[in-house]
C-alpha cells in the first residue's frame, strides 16, 4: 500500500530578475553585436568588426564608446542577460571570440598604464600593508569631497546614475573568484559577500538599498536602465572587473581589486550620505551609503588581510597581480571621477543625455 505523502507548501515566488533592456550602438561593433543577438546579422562578422576597431586605435580603449558598449553587452550575457536575447548567446564561439580580442587590447592598455612593484614580503601582514599603503598615496580626483561640499541635486542624480551601471549588481563580478579560492581566503571573501548580499535579509542587499536611493531621487531603478546615458568610462570600470573576474588567470587581480574596493569605500561614502544630507534627501536616499561606512571599515581590515594577504602566502607568486588589480581598481576610479568633475566643473552635464 503506497502512502500518500502531503504536497509541500508552495515557495514563495522570488521577484524576477530582468535582464537589461537592449541599449542604442555606438559604432560598428555594437550595432553589428546587437543586430546579431536579435536575429538579423551573421554573428560572423562579430570577429571582423572586432578586429576593424581594433586596427584603427583612436586613443585609449578605456574610453571608447563603441568597444566599451559591446564588452557591458557581451558580459551581461553571464549576468542576467538581455532583454528579447536568447540565454544560448552566452557562449556563443563569434561573441566570445570578439570578446578575447576586446578584453586584449583593453588589458595591454591597463598593463602598460598601471604598473607596480612586486611584492617581496609575501606574508599575509606585509601584502595588507602593501595594500593599505597604495589605497591611502592615491591622489586621484575625489569625487565625495565634491559631492560632500559642492553638488547639487542635479549632479547627485548624475552621479547616481553613473554608479548604477555597477551597483544594481553590486558585489557580483567578485563573487566568480569564489569556487577559484580556498581556505582562509576563501572564508574572508564569504564574509564580505554574505554583507554585500544582505546578511540573510533580501532587503539589505547593497543592491537593493542603492535601488531604493534611485527611487527616493525619483530615478528609474531598472536593471540598467541607463546604460545609454552614460559615457564610455563610466562602462570600463564594471567592464573590467567582469573580465578580472571571468578569467580564472586574473585571479590574484579581481581579489586585490576588491581589497581596494573596500578599502576606499567607508570615507567616501560617509562624505556621499552627508552631500546629500546637505541638499535635503532623506534617509531613502541615504541610508545605502550610511550602510557602507560601518560595513566597509570592517570589510577592508577583512579583504586587506585575511583574503589578499592570505591568498598571497598560499600563493605567492600571485602576489604582483593582487597588487595590480587594487592599483587598476585606484586608477579606474580616477579616470572616471576626472572625467565627470572635468564636465561639472566647466558647468556641463557629465551624462550623455539628459536625464529628463
């Protein structure tokens, strides 16, 4: 006699997550990787175009619109995808063969800009130290002091909405060095994650409380929503740490660039939260920054030393790409803070197109 067991209770349904809405070319290569991913081109042309940029550089890579708009596509196809794409594209032998010779030229660019010493002391208390000391020489543009002291609501909303390219995934193009580690380092990046990812409550995800500061400026919270209106630079720097952490040979890069994340986060945003303070927003609007300046200040003594400078000692001829990727994280943040003061400076919007 067979027994019958009581259904289980239904799971509550977890809100979809939409893939990005298909943005406008910039060039050649994005019109032709767009056409291909819906249906009307070859997508073997995608290496030929690729290939044709390539061959006519003008200026740096790191800034251009065309290249920089088809890696933030190609990557997302590993994120949540697009919108109208279907999910085989992934790993489709023309994107990704494209793909490998955007993400070439883009890392000689960053080899030949950033360069740092190796690290000689690869004791997990010397590397943290390395690290503190590069994060605290760098004197790049400060973009919190100019929020803290200078902007308006209008610049705060742009710069909202330049930082949404990333924050509405934020944490995630870490998270692949995760299977890639062990040990200890591998427990001090699952911390840091785990905060990152809410501690348990869907809610305080860093995520989401950025989507809720979007909606408190009445700005669109929409997974990429405004792709389109932001500049080149403003894609190289998630761009970037997807190709760290897609490529299981950059490791030591992604996990120096998320101990320089973290390590330059708490200030900053505490300087953030009080700009916005001063120009009225409410708690809506600050509360995910206000987050970041206890979670950060813990979090760097954790990624400085317990995950770079741990996965150095078990590894340590990582240590010069550990030390790299913090330093490409530093200049990255730079590149794009000086392009956005250049604009308010000169009294010109930093975006692309009007927000409204």
């Amino acid at each position: 006699m067979t027994t019958q067991l009581p259904s289980p209770a239904p799971l509550t349904a977890a809100r979809p997550q939409s893939p990005m809405p298909l943005p406008t070319p910039r060039g050649p290569l994005s019109d032709a990787l767009l056409r291909a991913l819906t249906g009307t081109a070859d997508p073997g042309i995608l290496r030929d175009e690729a290939a044709g940029v390539l061959a006519a550089p003008t200026g740096s890579w790191l800034e251009h619109d065309d290249v920089q708009l088809a890696l933030t596509c190609m990557y997302e196809l590993h994120y949540r995808g697009l919108d109208g794409v279907d999910d085989d594209w992934e790993w489709q032998p023309d994107v990704l063969a494209a793909r490998a010779a955007l993400e070439r030229a883009v890392e000689a660019e960053l080899r030949e800009r950033v360069t740092v010493a190796v690290p000689v002391d690869t004791s997990a208390a010397a590397v943290a130290k390395t690290l503190f000391d590069l994060t605290s020489s760098d004197d790049g543009p400060s973009m919190s002091r100019w929020i803290a002291r200078r902007a308006e609501r209008e610049q705060i909303e742009e710069f909202v909405v330049h930082r949404s390219v990333y924050q509405l995934k934020e944490a995630d193009p870490h998270t692949w060095a995760v299977p890639r580690l062990g040990g200890a380092p591998k427990v001090a990046l699952m911390e840091i994650q785990s905060d990152e990812y809410g501690a348990g409550d869907p809610e305080r995800q860093h995520a989401a409380l950025f989507a809720q500061a979007m909606r408190g400026l009445g700005l669109d919270d929409t997974y990429g929503r405004y792709v389109d209106h932001v500049p080149a630079i403003t894609l190289a720097h998630p761009n970037v740490m997807s190709m760290l952490g897609l490529h299981r040979r950059l490791l030591g890069a992604i996990v120096g660039h998320l101990a320089a994340f973290e390590m330059t986060s708490s200030i900053p945003n505490r300087l953030y939260g009080n700009g916005m303070r001063r120009v009225g927003l409410g708690q809506d609007v600050t509360e995910y920054f206000d987050e970041h300046v206890e979670a950060d200040a813990v979090h760097e003594q954790i990624a400085g030393r317990d995950m770079a400078g741990r996965l150095v000692e078990q590894e340590p001829t990582l240590g010069g790409d550990v030390v790299w990727g913090a330093a490409v994280c530093l200049a990255l943040d730079g590149m794009w803070a000086q392009h956005v003061l250049d604009r308010w400076e000169a009294g010109e919007p930093s975006l692309r197109q009007p927000l409204r």
